[in-house]
C-alpha cells in the first residue's frame, strides 16, 4: 500500500511539473497581443476594441495594503497543525476566498496543492497548482522541481 501511494504520488507530481512546463511554453510561445490604438482614437477597420482586462497581481506589482484582520486570518490559517489536514484545507479556502488579492495568496496556494495532493483531490490540487503558478511562478517550478527529485527511484 505504501509503495502504490509513493507511486500515485510520483505520477501527480511528474503530472503537475508536466503541465507547468506545458503552461509556461504556450505562455512563452503566446501570439502578441493587437496593437492597441491611442486613447481617444478608435480601432483600425476590422479590428476589434480591446476589453480592458484587469492588472494581474503578480510580485512585481506592488501587493495590496495588509489590515489587521488578513494578518489575523493568515495567522489562524498558519496555526492550524499540519496533521489536520481537512481543516487546514477548510481555512485555506477560506482565507484565498475572503483575500483573493492578498499577499499571502501564493502561500496559501501553495499548501493547499500539498493538502489536496495527501488527500487525493488531484482536480482541487490541479486548480490550487494553477493559481500558485500564477503568483509566484519561480518558486513552484523550483518546489515541483526539487520534490520530483527527492523522489525514491523505482
């Protein structure tokens, strides 16, 4: 039983690092986006206006104000012990979903991609995995990396 779980567990994070790698390719290899006409003029015949998108947050851009009450609720969710895995899962939520923009986002993500992984959640892990990568893509590929190495061989 314990090596079937290694193994499951192997083949989840050769998948995960697989679609960050995917991901980061397409993203790498993504058509330029229209030239965008200047403001207060209209698009060129036959194309079309561009939505404005929103600013993603990313570490470059300046992360938002923190209140007391985020550093509370980030604390809570770091209290909450490891071994408790359903309910750290359950403040993890909680947490991103109250905060969606916060700082400690990529952290709470982070986590949450472990939880769900011990728990069997691979589609929960899967969508956690994206939104990590989105916040802090240097430092997932290099925890991805350095697990899949860590790996006993066959």
């Amino acid at each position: 039983m314990g090596q079937e779980r290694n193994e499951i567990s192997r083949v989840l994070l050769v998948a995960l690092a697989l679609l960050t790698a995917t991901g980061a390719l397409a993203q790498s290899q993504g058509t330029q986006p229209q030239q965008q006409p200047p403001q207060g003029q209209a698009p060129a015949a036959g194309q079309k206006p561009a939505a404005p998108q929103p600013a993603p947050l990313t570490l470059d851009s300046a992360a938002p104000p923190v209140s007391a009450e985020e550093d509370a609720a980030m604390k809570a969710f770091r209290d909450v012990p490891v071994s408790e895995v359903e309910k750290k899962e359950q403040a993890g939520e909680d947490f991103v979903k109250k905060y969606p923009q916060s700082r400690y986002a990529a952290e709470v993500y982070g986590w949450l991609v472990k939880g769900y992984l011990n728990t069997g959640q691979v589609d929960k892990m899967e969508e956690a995995g994206d939104k990590e990568l989105a916040l802090a893509p240097d430092e997932s590929a290099g925890l991805i990396r350095r697990a899949i190495e860590e790996l006993p061989g066959p």
